[in-house]
C-alpha cells in the first residue's frame, strides 16, 4: 500500500494523507541552519548544533508522537483547523504534502479555502521561511483569522528539558510590531537571539504558552484560536512562544501571501544593545527585508533548486528503471547530504540531545557526499582528524558546535580510526588535492599539538597493528562497527552503558571484521603512497596487508564463512560452533570486499552462506540464527529482541557491503538483487509493512525472526545512505574515481545495456554509455573516449572541463 507517490519531474515525494504510517520528514537547510519538517508540519529548527543552539522546541516520544512544530491555524466562522491537519486533526477537504530538496509545501483546503503553506531555510541566511498562502476558492467573500505557532526553546535542548527550576524562571521576549524577539539569557551569556515575523501588520500577538493554550488546553485547542481572538501576552519565565494573529479578509478567487520569517541572528559583545535593555535587532531588521515579500521568497527556492541542479549533476543515470533512476539521481544522494549534515545528530529517532557527529559515522557518510561538496568534505575530514588522540585512537564522537570530543562517549572503539583513511583517500581520488595530507591538525584538539594530516593517517594504520590480538587479529576494544558486540564488558547492571563500562582489560577479544577493514583500507592506504611516488612506503604497507590477509583466512574463517570474532575467553563468535549467532554478515562483506578468499573459494562460500543463511524477502539480516537469551560476553546485541536491531535485524548498513562484495566476484544479479530489496524505491508498494518514508533507507528492517518482519525504524541518518550510493554507484554501475581517472568497471544483471551515466569529475563531464553486447555481468573489454579506442576500463583525466563522450564496451 501506498501513502503518496514519486514526482520526479519536480524531485519531490507527493503524500496525500496526514495519516501516513509514521510522520514522514523532510529536512531544510545546506549550511549553519537546519529544520526537520514532518508531512503534518512537526519538527523543530536549530542553528549548526541541534543541542546546544536549539531554537524551537520538539518534545520526543510525545503523545501523539509528533506534537509540536511550526503551526497555523485557520478559525473559518464557528469552525478552527490546520491546513497541515496536526494538530487540530479536523477533516479536511483535501490535502498534501509535497517533500522536495531542502523545502516542504503542505496544502489543505477546507470549506472553499486552500491553504498552501511552504517551508524552506535559504542558502546562506540563517533564517526559516514558512509562507502561507490563502486563497478563497468559492463564490462569495470570506473572513477568517489566520494564527501562528511556534514554541522556542530556551537553546540548550538539554538543559531545556531538564532544568525546570532555571528554565521556568528566564524566558524573555520582546515584541515590535510584527516581529516577536526571543531574548531568553541575552543580557547574561549569549550572544544570540531568535525572532519570528510576518511581512504584515497584526492584529494581535501572543508569546506566553499557557495563555495562547489555556492552562488545559492542548495544541489542538487553543484557547485564543478557539475565540479567534490573541491576548497579547508577553511571556516573562514559564514557556515563550510566538503566535501572530491575523484577520483575513478574501473576496470570491482572491489569494493573499504571507511571508512568515524564524531567523537566528548573533551580535558582537559590544554590538550587542542599542540601549540598556534594549537589543540591537539590525541584522534581524535587515534578515526581514530582506525576505519581505513572495518575490524574494520565489527567488529563495529558485537559487535552491538551482543549487541542488549543480550537486545532483555530478552523477546521474538514465536506465528503463525509473526506480534505479530516481534513487541515484534524486534519494539517495540527498539522503546522503543530509547524513553528512546531520551525522547522527537530529532526526525523529535521534533527539539531538544524544550523539553529535560520530568519528566512524561522518567518514562514512563522506563517501556519499565528497563528489558534491569536495571543500565541505575536506573541512570535515580535518575537523574529525582533529579529534583524534597521539597514539591513534580517536573520540567516537564530537559536538558540532565545539567540535570538541565528547568525554562521556570517549574513545576505544578500535574500527574508528581506519575510516579516516578512507574518507581521505576518497576525498583525494575525488579532487585530485594531496595538499590535505600537508595540513597540520591538532590532536585531541589541542591546537598546540599538531601533526600534518598524512601522518594522522599513519597513526591510523598503525592503531591496528599496535593492537593485535593472540591471533594476529585486531583487538576489538569496546566495539568494532557494531556497537552492540561488547565483548569486553560482561554488564549484569542495568544503569549502566554497555559500551562505557568494560569492565574486562580487552587485550583477548578480536575482530575478524577489522581484519578485513584493515585490509581493504590497507590497500587503498598502499595506493596513496603509490600516488605519492613512495614505492618503498608503499610496499611495506602491502607486506602488513598481506599477513593480515593470511591470518584472517586462517584464524578468521569457520568452515563456510568468516568468523566474526574471538570473545574474551578466546572462543569464537559467528561460528557454526555456536549454537546462536553463527554467521554474521559485517566480516562476510568486508572481507570479500577487501579480496580475501577470492583465490582459495573461501569467498564465493561465505556470499552462499551469505544468501543460504542471511538473505530474506526484506534484505539480509545481520546475524542468524538470532540470540533468543542475553549473552553477558556478547553484550548489547544479544538484549534486543531476536530480529530487532543488531539482533538479525536487516541492519540496512551492511547490505551494501554484501552488494559489493558480489561485484567482487562478478554476480551481478546477486547484487542488483541485494540492492533492490531495500533500496526505498523499491518497497514503496509496502509502506504499510515499512511504515517509514519510502524515498530514505532506513538503519535497521525488521528481520525474519522478529514480530513484525519488514518493519523498518530510524529513518534518515544512517551509513546505509552513502554506502548503498557507493554499492550502486561505484561498483554496480561501476563508475568510481581514482587518482587520475575514472575507473568504469560495471557488474551488473546479464539482460542491462545501454545504461547512460553523465559524470562531472574535476569540472570536466564525461557522457558514459555502458554497452553489454554479450550480455555478461562483469568484464570491460575497451573504452571509446571521443571516438578514440583503448583497451581496459579506465578513463585517464581530460584536464579541459569540457564534455567528452565515452563508450565503454562489456566483453
Ligand atoms: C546503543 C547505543 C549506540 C547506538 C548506535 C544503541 O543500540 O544503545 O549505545 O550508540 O546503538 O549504534
Ligand atoms: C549506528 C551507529 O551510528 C553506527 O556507528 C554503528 O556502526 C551502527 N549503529 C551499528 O551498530
């Protein structure tokens, strides 16, 4: 069952029910200010850190789940409603939602009026527009009053939810014809204020919760919207809001537009008043004129669109699958852009309050973005090296804000510091700039101890091999990429962390799957110093290389599959030894990935064991079979629910692996197969099993074992964004950077030919046709570059920016 449609004309997602199976997101934002937008008009907005810069507020596992967010109210005679539905939930005439790239319009009409409302944050103004349009559809005149909502929060989400004995007692606004100014903590520590205006004079106002509501009232029945009439309440403590009231008059077929404006402005100290106690508001004043009307509006959401024409130009396929097509062309990478946003930060399953960006997660995420935003990439590659410690390891996670480490989490999950080598050298096939590897980085963010990028790397690499285990395998420390193995903690106590509290010295519990990151990432480590001209280097990097490939085909592989791991006593994890949890998938694609197995079969058994003992109709699971009783070795994975989660949940993540490891061994149906059992467009026929948006992945799918199989939660802010971009992208389709070229190197199902992908690299576009005359999976005999044949799949740069044509010849 379906809940909307794809409009890819337009690169939206059309809904047409407020009832969808969970609220449906969008985000707003490219640079310091962010907004989520749920079909039902929910969610909240914040400036660069959705922690500590929160400006309004968003209340997690309300009741109903999404409460709260940038609100209009309509009273219509006797009658009052929302043109987004949420929350009065009155029956409308009709209603949609229109989801596109970095802007949300919902349209409700009831009683001959249709009301569109558009949300958007603009390039590089740190302001949200909502602009409302109302239009009389009927033949004879009316008067309504139209209201707004919005609840700030008082800026630090934290404390904001926690610190009533403060947070009652500080609130300030300040009221100035149309503009309504949050001024909570200015006079005292902050620099910054929030406002919010309309771009018309006002019949009334009201900035105090309880008096806009009611002391009972909910959201769906404020008092002041239920009489039609605001109160002009100043808010001083309790809980500020801003809510404008305005009398609308519209004769027969007239529309009037409204331009709401929630901007975030900072002052300089000595900018900061322009008397005593009264605040300096230039920059708001001229951030309103500035969007003063429909027409600078209409110029917002053109230069963004033109914005995202420019990022999503850089890779685009033209197949007969218009699903493969609107997910590499349009989804999935803006899924990614906001992945490489947001990190794990803020989304309907993350507070904003929890995780800032994770080391792992944004050198992931990276990959999916770098081709987009090449300078972005590289201020975010020296920001996360920045928090990595002398000997290697590295905070798992940051504050955006501060970009400071976070102490609470700290370090010691030993995956993390390999992906900085791969989001580096991603970052440099892509641009073609070795200069990052000069720039000097703090570590620990101590601008007073640097080393240059390039040797950050070194202590990477060399993190590993400092941490080896009895086996000659890495040590897993208090996690490898899944956080839920704890193999060093053994927690009997329930108030504590399971990742935080180790509690055994974590000097005997290895990870195969860091095996095979080593050795993938250890190859492309060796190929940086090839570029760089350091063959000795270079060498002695593939010597490390290769005795980590030889020890995980001997102490890494059971007898059909890599093992996952050795726990803490030194018995084996993911085994056919084991009576539960005997195959996992993350060693499985990694190390086919990484190439080891390939030559001795070791590799094509473990893909069979893969599809034998993991695959399902809703993707592989993680684990099978799955843990049915709590494991105190294993930790985490083994308390969730069998199917849940890293409990043979579909953790949707490391599907894509399995997708490139099949195009490591040339099945090409295989992986297409993997690819489109989860790729969202695939299953938007089955969102009510789904339930979450049918245009993102998801982390994690309901596996075979769990209640409900298929179900999907914790949409938006995955891995699983840029790494089944790099599965289908990159080694489906095939078209992958390198340091001096574009490799093209397709495996693909037999029956796929000519297959049109236009690929902007380093400012020159390359037109590329992929022709499969003998109908095979893998194999590229010769590329035609302007008419010029040449034997082999690789594309040398053509330094001009100029369009060049490419055939490249299956065979
Ligand atoms: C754990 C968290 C962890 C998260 C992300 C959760 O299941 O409880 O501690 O950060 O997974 O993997
Ligand atoms: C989500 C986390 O953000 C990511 O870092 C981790 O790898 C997966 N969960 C698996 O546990």
């Amino acid at each position: 069952m379906k809940f909307g449609y794809f409009d890819d004309k337009s690169r939206e997602y059309v809904i047409n029910t407020p009832k969808t199976p969970y609220p449906w997101i969008n985000y707003l934002g490219s640079d310091d200010m962010f907004g989520l937008v749920s079909n039902t008009a929910g969610g909240y907005c914040f400036y660069k850190d959705a922690r500590l810069r929160r400006i309004t507020r968003y209340r997690y596992n309300n009741i109903p789940l999404d409460n709260g967010g940038r609100y209009f109210y309509i009273k219509d005679g006797n009658e009052y409603y929302s043109p987004s539905w949420m929350p009065v939930k009155k029956d409308l005439d009709s209603y949609e939602c229109r989801h596109g790239l970095g802007y949300t319009k919902i349209k409700g009409v009831k009683n001959n009026l249709q009301t569109e409302i558009t949300y958007t944050i603009p390039l590089g103004d740190n302001v949200e527009i909502h602009r409302v349009s109302l239009k009389n559809t009927g033949s004879s005149a009316k008067e309504v009053s139209l209201f707004s909502f919005i609840e700030f929060c008082l800026y630090n989400a934290y404390d904001d939810m926690t610190n009533y004995q403060r947070t009652y007692s500080i609130g300030a606004v300040e009221v100035d014809g149309s503009v309504i100014y949050h001024k909570t903590d200015y006079r005292e520590r902050r620099n910054h204020f929030a406002f919010y205006s309309v771009n018309t004079p006002i019949d009334g106002f009201d900035t105090d919760r309880d008096t806009f509501l009611g002391q009972f009232g909910g959201l769906h029945e404020p008092e002041v919207v239920a009489e039609g009439k605001s109160r002009n309440s100043v808010a001083t403590g309790w809980n500020p809001i801003a809510s404008h009231g305005l009398n609308v008059k519209l004769a027969p077929n007239e529309e009037k537009v409204f331009v709401f404006v929630l901007g975030y402005v900072e002052n300089k100290e000595e900018e900061k008043w322009v008397s005593k106690g009264v605040i300096n508001k230039s920059k708001a004043v001229a951030l309103i004129e500035k969007y003063k009307d429909n027409n600078a509006v209409e110029k917002a959401l053109a230069d963004l669109a033109k914005h995202w024409d420019n990022l999503l130009s850089k890779y685009s396929v033209e197949s007969d699958d218009e699903k493969l097509n609107r997910m590499v062309n349009i989804w999935n990478p803006y899924q990614c852009m906001t992945t490489f946003n947001m990190s794990r930060s803020a989304s309907f399953f993350e507070t904003g309050i929890g995780r800032g960006m994770g080391f792992r997660d944004s050198n992931q995420d990276l990959l999916g973005f770098v081709h987009q935003i090449p300078h972005k990439a590289k201020q975010r590659i020296l920001d996360i090296a920045a928090t990595q410690f002398e000997d290697g390891s590295a905070y798992h996670q940051y504050q955006p804000l501060t970009k400071k480490g976070n102490n609470e989490i700290g370090s010691g999950f030993n995956d993390d510091p390999l992906w900085l080598i791969l989001a580096t050298t991603a970052y440099i096939k892509e641009t073609g700039d070795i200069s990052i590897l000069d720039e000097q980085v703090p570590y620990d963010c101590n601008p007073n101890n640097t080393g240059t990028l390039l040797e950050h790397l070194e202590k990477s690499f060399t993190y590993t091999l400092n941490n080896l285990g009895p086996h000659g395998l890495p040590l897993i420390g208090r996690a490898d990429w899944n956080d839920c193995l704890n193999l060093n903690c053994f927690s009997t106590n329930p108030d504590e962390s399971f990742q935080t509290c180790q509690n055994k010295q974590g000097r005997t519990a290895e990870s195969v799957f860091i095996g095979g990151m080593f050795v993938y990432i250890g190859k492309e480590y060796a190929q940086l110093f090839d570029k760089l001209g350091n063959k000795e280097k270079s060498q002695s990097i593939m010597n490390e290389v290769q005795k980590m490939k030889d020890c995980v085909e001997t102490h890494g592989y059971d007898k059909d599959w890599f093992l996952r791991a050795y726990d803490f006593y030194g018995n084996k994890v993911g085994s056919d030894e084991n009576e539960e949890g005997k195959i996992f998938i993350e060693p499985q694609g990694f190390c086919v990935m990484a190439g080891i197995g390939v030559e001795s079969g070791k590799a094509l058994r473990a893909m069979e064991s893969v599809d034998k003992y993991l695959n399902t109709k809703y993707g592989c699971v993680l684990q099978n079979p799955a843990y049915s009783e709590y494991h105190v070795n294993l930790g985490e994975i083994s308390s969730y629910p069998p199917g849940y989660k890293e409990n043979a949940g579909i953790f949707c993540h490391n599907n894509p692996w399995i997708m490139i490891a099949e195009t490591v061994l040339g099945r090409g149906e295989k992986a297409f197969e993997y690819y489109s059992k989860i790729a969202p467009a695939y299953i938007e026929d089955i969102s009510e099993i789904h339930k979450m948006e049918p245009y993102v992945y998801a982390q994690m799918i309901a596996g075979k074992d769990a209640v409900k199989p298929g179900e999907a939660k914790n949409s938006w802010l995955t891995g699983t964004a840029a790494w089944n971009y790099e599965a289908i992208t990159k080694w489906i389709l095939g078209v992958r950077p390198d340091y001096d070229g574009i490799v093209v190197d397709p495996c693909v199902p037999k029956d796929w030919d000519n297959i049109k992908i236009k690929r902007v690299f380093r400012e020159t576009v390359y037109n590329i046709t992929i022709k499969n005359p003998n109908k095979i999976n893998k194999g590229v005999k010769k590329v035609i570059i302007d008419g010029v044949e040449k034997e082999g799949n690789f594309i040398p740069h053509i330094q001009d920016k100029g369009t060049h044509n490419v055939e490249v010849i299956m065979g």
